[in-house]
C-alpha cells in the first residue's frame, strides 16, 4: 500500500504524505445484538467482556439429559492459562419446569482426563455427571465445563490448575445467565481426577477471580493433587505414557521456557501429534508397547524448568476459601491413595477445613459411584448453610 502511495504521488508530480493507519475494529462486546445459537463456531477474536458472559447458547438433547431435565450447550468467556480472553465450551443442566422464586444452587462439575484433542471434549462425546439425576432432582443447576483449549481453538492446558480452576468457576458465572436455569451465586464445584485438582484450584482463586459467587464447598474425588508423585509413579510404566504424553505437551504449549528436547527422545516428539488426534484411551494403546526408555530423555520431575511447573500445579500454596471433602478409593493404582494422603496433609497444613474420607477396595472408577450417597448429602448441608467438620489433625 505504501509503494502504491509513492507512485500515485510521483505521477502526479507532488511528494508523497504519510496516510493515516487503518484502524482495527476491536471485536464486538458481548451481549450486543442476538445471542449466537452456534455454538461450534468460536469467534476469532472472541468477543469482548467478562469472564462468564455467554457467547453462544443453543438447547441440549440426547442421552445425557435426564427425563423431565433440560440442558443447553454454551460458549463462555474466560481467562486463558497466558491471561487472555478465551472462549470455553461447556453444557448447563437445570431441572425442567418453571423456575422458582428462589435461586438455585450450581454444582460446577469438572470432569476427568479425557485426553487433550477437540474431539474428546464431554460437551461433543456426551457429559457424563455423576448422580446428575438426583443432582437435578435436588433443585441444582449442574455446570459442565470442558475447560479451555478443548473442544475450542488453542491448546488444552491440561493438568494447569489456573487455567482449569477459572473453567469451573465461570462456568456457574455462564449458567446464571441463562434465563431459564434459574441458577443464582451459591456454588460447591465438584470434581474428579484431573477435575479433582481443577475444583481445588477453583477453591483457591474464588475470592479474588470470583469474588461475587458464593462458594459454599469443594469436593475432590481422587484428585491429581501431588502431581510429582503420580509422574514419578507413571513414568516407568508403558501404560502411563498417554497420560504422560498429554501432560508433557500441554505443559509445552503452556509454558514457553519448557523445551520438548530436554524430556523427550526425537522418535517421541515426531509422534507426539497424535495427542492433538485422539482421545486418551486410544492414545494410550499406540503407545503400550513402546518401553519409556524408548521414548524419555529425562522424566520430567529431573529438568529443572519442569519440576518447577509441575510444583507450580500442586494445590495448596494458598487458602481455599470454602470447606473441603476429598474422597479417595484405597484400591485406586491411576490416583494412588498415598499421593492423595500427602495432598490432604499439606492442604490441612495450609489451614483449610478438609474432610477427608478413603473407602477400602475401591478403585479408581468407582470411588464417585462409591461415595455419590455421602457426596450428595455433604453438598445439601453446604447449601443449608450447616458447618463442616473437619478430619485435619
């Protein structure tokens, strides 16, 4: 354009002037005009506004809403792992019928690892809410983040807990907007696994990231809270690589001082695109006959720069604002029960309120199913507003 500018004036035999800078059009503001219905189509940039504001909202059916229940799909704004607005998929539930005079309460699920590519995000393969027919049942709004970078442009960052805690977080900042939810500010942000450490972190950046919820509880069920045990743990197993694999390359895209070379061996890099191609049970199985050794420069917990960020994304190293129940399968061999032992300690160390509750023989699938009656009953004494007790000590 500037070329075009000199010529056009030396063919008019006058001298050539500095034309101003097209202006960039900011992106429009949430809110402004008809609400999206779209909502696998994620604007780019996305728009401008607060964390939690819809950006796109269409009702839900299928098999993972429970008779009687309605659901919607939403598109939410959030903050991203590098602090920039990001936009975050995810699926509302409500129970149907009017919507009573008083709020509801939220219950902002935060499901497990599923691997890190778009197509494993819960809101396309099916959300799978523990006990969410008697969740709904109860009168509670049940939210269900994907969290960032999956199912919607950018890296998932999995396994960084900031990024994972504000997912939850405005999630049930996304449902009480929608009209029909009837959902209001009360929440207790339920989570397992990788869900587990998300809803702890949620926990920990509520009251300056979220300040107007009221976030009455936090349950964890075997939570990926000691990270640095569970890698330590994975590592020398063929079996772990999937999960291995995935937390190696989402931490890559987090965090730009991290160099693949350092942990990893070059085969194991050129192959590493398969974890933007296939969900984790799937990536799991290519890479079961491969020996670790084959694949690992260094584990991870050994390279400075990642033992660092590892550590970085172990909950605890602030108060979590609302009381906590942490539920652990004592036959768990993915979360094993001693790493989340240490976990509790260093949480009650840190002064929070934690009930801490292991069943004998359960595994690592069933613990939700296992505690769901006594996980169901804590959350109504939250929202009744009654104190927590407290195993710390």
């Amino acid at each position: 354009m500037a070329l075009a500018v000199v010529v056009a004036a030396c063919s008019s035999g006058g001298e050539a002037r500095d034309e101003p800078s097209p202006e960039v059009a900011e992106p429009p503001e949430v809110g402004v005009g008809e609400l999206s219905s779209d909502v696998r189509s994620v604007p780019d940039p996305p728009p401008r506004g607060e964390p939690g504001a819809l950006v796109a909202l269409a009702p839900r059916t299928g098999p993972d809403v429970p008779a009687g229940a309605q659901a919607w799909d939403v598109l939410y704004l959030s903050e991203g792992i590098k602090e920039e607005p990001v936009v975050v998929s995810g699926v509302v539930f409500a129970p149907g019928g009017p919507v009573p005079d008083e709020p509801r309460p939220v219950v902002s699920w935060a499901h497990g690892s599923v691997g890190v590519a778009d197509v494993c995000a819960p809101s396309r393969t099916g959300v799978q809410v523990p006990d969410l027919a008697e969740l709904l049942d109860a009168g509670y709004v049940v939210a269900a983040t994907d969290y960032e970078g999956l199912g919607t442009p950018g890296a998932h960052p999995y396994l960084v807990g900031v990024s994972e805690g504000r997912g939850v977080l405005d999630a049930a900042r996304a449902a009480s907007l929608i009209e029909g939810a009837g959902a209001g500010s009360r929440v207790v942000a339920l989570g397992h696994s990788q869900g587990g450490q998300a809803v702890l972190f949620a926990g920990q950046l509520a009251s300056d990231y979220a300040p107007e919820l009221d976030l009455v509880g936090v349950v964890a069920s075997a939570p990926a809270a000691e990270l640095s045990t569970l890698l330590r743990s994975a590592v020398p197993i063929s079996l772990g690589y999937g999960l291995v694999s995935s937390g190696i390359y989402a931490y890559s895209q987090a965090y730009d001082e991290l160099v693949l070379a350092d942990v990893l061996t070059p085969a194991a890099i050129d192959r590493l695109g398969a974890v933007e191609e296939v969900c984790l049970s799937e990536l799991t199985s290519l890479f079961a006959r491969d020996s670790p050794s084959s694949l690992l420069v260094a584990n991870p917990l050994d390279v400075g720069p990642w033992a660092e960020r590892v550590e970085q994304n172990e909950p605890g190293s602030a108060a979590i604002v609302a009381p906590v129940l942490v539920v652990q399968g004592g036959n768990d061999f993915i979360v094993f029960a001693s790493s989340t032992d240490t976990a509790v300690e260093r949480l009650c160390q840190g002064g929070n309120v934690v009930d801490y509750r292991r069943y004998p023989g359960i595994d690592h699938a069933e613990i939700l199913g296992e505690a769901g009656p006594e996980i169901l009953s804590w959350l109504a004494e939250r929202f009744a507003g009654r104190d927590a007790s407290s195993t710390c000590g």
